[in-house]
C-alpha cells in the first residue's frame, strides 16, 4: 500500500474534518452509544428540562411539549441506538430514525419553502387526553393567535358598530367631567404668599438698606383677602401639606372618575357590539327593506312628476285643449309628495300608537304633528303669492303673517303653495337634513380598510407559514366577523340619519317652538341610568324595527292623502290595497325574493368561507369552530324568520301575569283641568290648572310563546358569537376534544394529528385558505363599493325629486306662476276625470272625504249639495277617519 505522501496529509485531514461535520449536521452517530433519546434527537432535550408553568386546565397545555412526547414514545434505545418503538399501539410517528434526524423535526415546524412539510405525528384522541389534557392560552409571541384577529377584526367591527342605529346606552354620568382644579389654585395661592413672605423677610435681612415695597404691599394686599396675617415657617409648612393633600385628592379624584366613565363606556361598546352581531339577520332585512321603501317612494315621485310634464308638453304640442284641473287635489298631491320625502328622512323616528297617530290638536306633541306642522304651517299666510322672491324683507315676521278670519284655509293652501319663500324654505331643510348625515367613507369606508388589511395580512401570513393552524381559524373568524361590517354598509345606504337632533333644530323655529318638560317622558326606576343614545324628545327606533317604522309613516301618508292620481294603485288597484291595509308602495313577490337574496348573500357568503376555511383545517371535519359557525348561522335564520312572521301578522311579546313579582307600575301623569274663573275675567274665559295624578297600571311581566322563542334564539346567537369569538381569542379551543370532529366524539378513539407543517396541512392551505381570504378581500371591496354608490345614487335622486317638486321650470305644468290666475278664483274646479281622483280613507255613513290639515272638507262627487259644504267648512274639530273604505 502505498504511503501517503506529506503534502497529502493537510487535504486528508480536512476532509475528514468535513465529513464529521456533516454527519454531525445530517444526524446521530450510528456509532455512538447513547445513553437516552434526547442525545440522539436534541429536540427532545426541553421534553425534561422544561416543565409545565400552570396547570394545563388553566390553560397551561404546550401543544409541542405533547408532540415531543408521542415522539419519545415513538422510539427507543437498543444496544445504545435509537429505534422504531416495536409495540405498535405506541408508533406514533412511522418514520425511522436516520430520516427523522435527516428530515425537518415535526414539533414546532414551520415552512421553509419544502412542500413535502414534516412528518405527521398520529396519536389517538383517548392518548392526548390523557397526556395532553386541558386546553392552550394563546401567548403574545405567536401573533396570529390573538394579537392579529384583536387589532385586525374585532377593534375596527366596533368601528362600525357604533355606525349602527341604536335607541339607548347606558348613561354616564356628566358629574365625571366637571372641573377638578376648583380648590388647586386658592391653596397653590396660599403657598406663594408664605413663600413670598419667608423671601421678604431673608430680603430685610440681607438687604437692610432697600426697601421692598411692592413684595410687602402684595403680601398685604393677599393678607387682607383672606389670609390669617399670620406667617412664617410653620404656616408655610401647613399650607404646603394643604397643598399636597389637594393635589393628590385632585388627581386621584379625576383619576377614578375617568377610569369609571371609561368602564362604561367600553362596557355600552361591547355590549352594542354583541347585540348587533347577535341580531345581525333582522338587522340587515329591516335594512333592506327600508332602502327599498325609499327607493319606491323617490321613483314614484319622479315618475309621476315625469308623467304629468309629458302629458302636458303632448296636450301643448297638439294643440289640445288643457284637461279640467282638480286644484284641491293637486295641492293635496303636492302636500304628499312633501310629506312623504320628509318620511324618507325622519321615517326611523318612532312613531305614537296607531290610535293616537292624528294631526291635530297642537297638544300632545309628537314627532307626527311636528312633521305635519313642516308640511302644512298652520294658520300662516303667505306673502308674495306667486310673484318672486327677489325683495324680501328682513324679519321673519314681515314675510309670515297670522291669517285673518275671513280668510279659509284653502286660500292660505294656495298662496302658500305658490309662495317662493315656502318652496325656497322647504328645499332647504330637505336637502340641509340629508346633508347633515355623516357621509359613507367616513362612517364605513376607513374600517373597511382596516378590515381587508387584516385580510391582507392573514393571506401573506398564509402564503409565508403555509399550514399553519393558527393563521388558518385567525382567518377564518375574521370571514365570521364580516357580517358585522355588512351590517353597518345596510346602515350606511339608508337615507334616513340616525341623529334626530336636526329635527329638533328646524321644529323649534316653526309654531309651538321647543318641546317643554312637561311634553316629554320621564324614564322611572333603574331605566333612568339606561338613557337615551341621543338627547332628543324624538327617539329612534333600533336598527331591526327601522323598516317596520318607515312602513308605518308611507301606509299612514296613504291612508291620509290616498293614493297618487298615477300610481298604479289609483289606476284600479287603490280600492283594494285601502281595504286590505297594505299601503300604497306594498311589495310583491318578487320584491321579496330579491330582498332575500341580498340578504342571504350577506350573511351566507361570510359564513361559507369561514365554515370551508376551518372545515379543511386538520383535523379535516365539523369541529368545534366549524361547528360554532353553522349554530350561529342557525339561529340567525331562525331569528330572520321570526322577523319576517311579525312584519307581516305583528307578534305579541309578553303579557301579563298578576301572580309574578313586578306586575304592575305607578305612572306619573299630568293633566289639565279647565275651570271657572270665579268672576275675575269679564269675558268668560276658563283659565287652565296644571293637576298631576298617579295612575297605577299593569305591566306585561312574562313573555308570550313567542317572546320566549325570540329570547332563546337571540341568547343562544349571542352565546355562539361572544363565547365563540372569546374562546378562540383566548386559546380555549386549543384542546384535543376540538381537534377532532364532533362525530367521533362518543365514538372512542379518532387519531389526531398533533405536528406542524405537514404536508396535508400546507396542501389544504394552498387549495383552500388562500383561495378563500382572496375571496374575503375580493367580497368585501365589492360589497363596500356598492353600498358607496347606492348611497351616492339616491342621495343624488332624493335631490332630483325635491328640485322636480319645488325648483319645477318656467312654464311647466308644475310651475305655480302658470295658472295664478285660475287658481286665485275662490271657486273650486272639480273634475270628472277618474284618472284625476285620489282614494280616499272614507267612514260607513259619511258622504264627505276630508281634506287632511285643513279646517275645510272637500266633496268627493258633485252629487253633494252645497249645504253639505257650508255645514263641513263651520267644522272647528277634525273628525279623524280610522277604517279604510272604498276610496
């Protein structure tokens, strides 16, 4: 053999050196004898040295420290050399030991670009429960455990949910935010005197010669108004301790009071936020259908408007004569058109019960005669009658003006109605109320981006840890928690502002000024610390009764003014749509149907793709996050349903039962007595003595059948949606019995994967969580961008019908200046147009429909004698008509 040479020696010896390396690298030593696993696999050194910190039922389970030990069981020592562990019920990991020590290590894994991912450590679900028992807190480190769903989903949905309409919160009180600093600066006052006393008199010492008299004349002058013209070292010191326990009952105090309004200002958010995800289905249906309301209402208007134009350009261009005008009912078509754009914004203001719902008297108040008070002024004339606004006077008072007696209410109709003023006011609020609504991007648009940047974030993280299973349900809940912001772009496509206090504003001004104390309700008892969201007298309706509200006020316009001379209710159909009470814009089939489909994909597309991305999460099957979705999405339909049964036939929620505790309440009540003056007024007139009176009532103490239903569906939604979203923020869903599915629950052993990174993982996470986050992104623009624009769209149109009403062309046929003269003639014009008559809500008996807001009552057929007329125009009390007739 040949010998090797003394220049060959140094490369010889650093291949070697090389190969040791790498074989150190690759793996164990094949040669070596170990004497325990942890040798052989470094991983497992922290199996021994690194025990639990807490209990693993009080969320101290180390889901890698269970996977260690499936590996350590795996395997054992022979002849110092690890093998495969030969009984078989403990070969958890089929691999042999050279390929695992050459292989990517499957506890803790994470990926590296290596599809093929780690080996998977199978161990039976009776195994974990025993050896990995209790349940994982998520930790800070691993940011996509709750860090990321917290910042990214849950803080910007409580963004949008104080964009949701609501009625009331819990009040906190204004005490909180008074001045704190009311007793700091006498006694910071008292120290500088002394101070500057101690000063003057170490001044006289050292400065003999010099006289400091602004120093002693300001010591004087603070002694005379209010000090105790005694000073020196030791009041120095007791004002400076004075001033040390104000300072720190100052700050503490303000310190408490801002951490106590803090409190329950986070508790009103969260409870908020629970009710609206909760109640998500009725939300978003009585969402959809107030839209669609409005929606019908402006069309209409504009259509009729359009119409009316075009007939009368085809009668001019024809040279036809001009169709008889019926001017009573077209000043009660104009009167409609105006109320009805104000129910469009005032609609989710509630309303008094259905029998107390009348237009006069002036008292009670309510929002109904406030708003029909904007409508028709009463007893107002107008100045300028059809001429121009072009000199107005400076004063209110110069352009209103109170009626003289002789005049009617039908010649203060026309004149106001032709009145520039009244249109030019009119336009104004209208448009000034849409306008004070807070606009889209704001409300909506800045969480959005927020929530598709969490998105974002998810699916880099996706692509970046692929088959990471935390990444993979962190997105999955923000898919759940879509629903949420889908509620709020609902919200913010309604024309109807959630604010009230600009009605308040504009009612102040007209007559009966401000609503006073008296007209307004009193909460009694615990409800007064529950107040109103909104310091207003009028009080919105939550966001699940707004459609139902703004159904009431269009159905109580119809009922009022009938149906409108070109819809197609009064083209044969008002007759029946009265006597059935189904309103003038009353939805067909397939109004619903569209309805519902919107609906559904709001709130079915989020659970999808949050149902799929943790469905095909290993374990693969309904578990418990999966399974948390689809109870949520159950009780969400059902309380959709419910919803749907008391729009159409209203359901009776609670009753009262005199046997329960709380059956009956004490009502403060005040009332005005009408008494005699005892001869102290000459001309007879009754002086008014305010009387309260206490009236005990009975209180609906026990909910229906239905209320019970209503009540266990909404508790258990809320349960799922608060309980689901904390277990998964806090790691409680982290255990073995969640990690299989919930069909081998009661079926003994089901084998579970508990490595990281596998294969199976990384190939569920390329096929579905990527696909379905881009979709969550994707979704979520697009629903935002149409809501944008249908808010955009009927803002602009509700601005093109109040222009067409009041702003109508020189010369058309809704120009008030056109007819003037006509319309000045005292005598009324009717025709026998049937195309021009308006249903009207009439009485069995009654031979006269009135003119709703005026004193007069028009005929409703020339069979009517005048004496009828002269009789219904000495009228000084409405007769308000209840039962729909034959129009």
């Amino acid at each position: 053999m040949a010998q090797i040479q003394p220049y060959q020696r140094f490369p010889l010896l650093f291949l070697l050196c090389n190969l040791g390396s790498v074989r150190s690298q690759s793996g164990f030593n094949q040669s070596a004898h170990y004497s325990n696993l942890s040798q052989a696999f470094p991983q497992l050194d922290s199996l021994y040295t690194a025990p639990l910190k807490h209990s693993p039922y009080n969320g101290g389970r180390n889901s890698t420290r269970c996977c260690l030990q499936a590996v350590s069981e795996s395997y054992v020592l022979q002849n110092g050399q690890p093998i495969q562990n030969p009984n078989k019920d403990q070969g958890y990991i089929d691999f042999p030991p050279i390929n695992l020590s050459q292989s990517q290590f499957p506890c803790g894994a994470s990926y590296n670009g290596d599809k093929s991912g780690a080996q998977p450590v199978l161990v039976p679900y009776s195994w974990c429960k025993k050896n990995c028992g209790g349940w994982e807190k998520s930790t800070n480190t691993a940011l996509s455990q709750w860090v990321q769903p917290f910042v990214g989903f849950i803080l910007p949905a409580a963004v949008f949910c104080l964009n949701v309409p609501r009625k009331s919160m819990i009040g906190i009180w204004d005490g909180f935010f008074k001045d704190h600093f009311d007793e700091l600066l006498p006694a910071s006052t008292d120290v500088l005197v002394e101070l500057a006393f101690v000063l003057h008199f170490l001044l006289t010492i050292f400065f003999k010669n010099r006289k400091l008299e602004r120093l002693r004349n300001w010591i004087e002058k603070e002694t005379r108004e209010g000090g105790s013209g005694k000073h020196g070292v030791v009041p120095l010191s007791i004002q400076l301790f004075k001033l040390f326990i104000i300072v720190q009952k100052t700050f503490l105090l303000m310190l408490f009071r801002a951490t106590f309004a803090a409190g329950i200002a986070l508790v009103n958010t969260l409870i908020w936020v629970s009710v609206v995800f909760s109640a998500a289905a009725p939300m978003i249906l009585s969402g959809l259908y107030e839209a669609s309301l409005d929606r019908k209402v402006i069309r209409s208007i504009l259509h009729e408007l359009k119409a009316e134009e075009k007939c009368s350009t085809k009668e001019a261009d024809g040279n036809l004569p001009r169709s008889p005008r019926d001017r009573t009912s077209e000043r009660e078509v104009f009167y409609k058109r105006i109320h009805q754009l104000y129910a469009i914004l005032v609609g989710n203001l509630r309303l008094p019960e259905k029998g107390d719902i009348e237009d006069e008297p002036e008292k009670p108040r309510s929002v109904w005669k406030d708003v029909y008070h904007l409508v028709k002024p009463p007893r107002h004339r107008w100045v300028n009658v059809g001429g121009s606004n072009e000199k107005e006077d400076s004063t209110t008072n110069s352009r209103i003006e109170p009626a003289s007696a002789r005049e009617t209410d039908t010649e203060v109709d026309k004149q106001m109605i032709l009145n520039s003023d009244y249109r030019k006011i009119t336009d104004t609020r209208l448009k000034g109320m849409l306008n004070c609504q807070a606009s889209f991007g704001a409300t909506v648009g800045a969480p959005i981006v927020f929530f598709v940047g969490s998105f974002l974030f998810g699916v880099k993280s996706n692509l970046s840890v692929l088959g990471d299973n935390d990444t993979s349900h962190a997105l999955a809940f923000g898919m759940w928690w879509m629903t949420i912001p889908h509620v709020a772009i609902v919200a913010g496509c309604l024309l109807a502002g959630n604010n009230p206090n600009t009605l308040d504003i504009i009612v102040s001004s007209e007559k009966g000024g401000p609503w006073e104390e008296r007209d307004m309700k009193v909460r009694q008892g615990f409800r007064k610390f529950y107040l109103l969201y909104y310091h207003s007298v009028y009080v919105p309706v939550d966001m699940w009764a707004r459609g139902k509200n703004k159904k009431i006020w269009i159905d109580e316009l119809f009922f009022r003014y009938g149906a409108s001379p070109t819809s197609k209710d009064a083209e044969g159909r008002g007759k029946y749509v009265a006597r059935h009470g189904k309103g003038e814009f009353h939805f067909d089939l397939w109004d619903w149907i569209w309805m519902f489909v919107i609906s559904g994909g709001l709130m079915v597309l989020p659970f999808v793709l949050a149902f799929i991305t943790s469905y095909y999460t290993p374990t693969i099957g309904l578990a418990c996050r999966s399974l948390t979705f689809l109870l949520y999405f159950v009780f969400q339909v059902w309380l959709g349903m419910i919803w749907l049964f008391d729009f159409i036939t209203p359901l009776v929620w609670t009753k009262h039962v005199a046997w329960l505790p709380f059956g009956t309440y004490t009502e403060k009540r005040s009332m005005t007595e009408k008494c005699k003056d005892n001869g102290s007024s000459t001309s007879g007139e009754r002086s008014g003595v305010e009387v309260v009176e206490y009236v005990t009532k009975p209180r609906k103490n026990c909910p229906t059948i239905m209320g019970f239903l209503l009540g266990f569906n909404f508790c258990v939604s809320m349960f799922t949606a608060v309980f689901g979203t904390f277990f998964q923020l806090l790691g409680v869903y982290r255990n073995c019995l969640c990690s299989i599915p919930i069909s081998f629950w009661s079926r003994g052993d089901y084998p579970l994967d508990i490595s990281t990174n596998t294969a199976e993982a990384i190939r569920l996470a390329t096929n579905f969580w990527v696909p379905t986050g881009i979709a969550s992104i994707v979704l979520m623009i697009v629903t935002c961008y149409v809501g944008w624009w249908y808010q955009r769209h009927w803002r602009h149109q509700f601005n093109a019908a109040v222009k067409a009403l009041l702003e109508p062309k020189d010369g058309s046929v809704h120009d008030p200046k056109a007819d003037h003269e006509a319309s000045l003639n005292p005598k009324l014009i009717f025709s026998t147009d049937n195309r021009n008559q308006i249903p009207r809500k009439s009485v069995s008996g009654a031979g006269v429909a009135r003119n709703v807001g005026t004193r007069e009552e028009i005929t409703a057929g020339l069979a009517l004698s005048q004496s009828q007329n002269d009789l219904a125009l000495s009228k000084t009390k409405h007769t308000f008509i209840d039962e729909p007739g034959d129009g």
